[in-house]
C-alpha cells in the first residue's frame, strides 16, 4: 500500500510540477522575469530531490540524443 501511495504522491507532484513549468513560461513570456527564476529555482530544487524516484540517475544509452547520432 505505502507503494502506491507513493506512486500517487508522486502523480500530484508531478501534475503540480508540469502546472509550475507552464506558470515560469507564462511569466517569462510577459516579462516577468524576477518571479520565474524564483519559480524556475525552485522547481529544480524540486527536481533534483526526485532524481532517484523518477529514475533519473543514469543516461537512456538507447537514447539518440545521448548517442551523438541523428
């Protein structure tokens, strides 16, 4: 159960990432620049302690654009 509320938690957070992510290109559209890069500071503080629960902590060697190859 403790998984799957994980799982759930992480959802909400990522929703909630994704909403933070369109504000800062809103923001920065109108040029309110002070105000995204709190945000934009922010959200990669975020990021950067889910790095392990989203699976990001090595390159998709798979991956095209990690390869060098078009």
């Amino acid at each position: 159960m403790k998984k799957y509320a994980d799982a759930v938690g992480l959802a909400d957070a990522y929703a909630r990432y994704q909403s933070t992510l369109q504000e800062i290109f809103r923001n920065i559209q109108d040029g309110v620049l002070a105000t995204a890069s709190d945000s934009l500071l922010g959200v990669s503080k975020w990021l950067l302690s889910y790095v392990k629960k989203l699976g990001l902590t090595s390159d998709d060697q798979a991956s095209s654009f990690n390869s060098g190859k078009p």
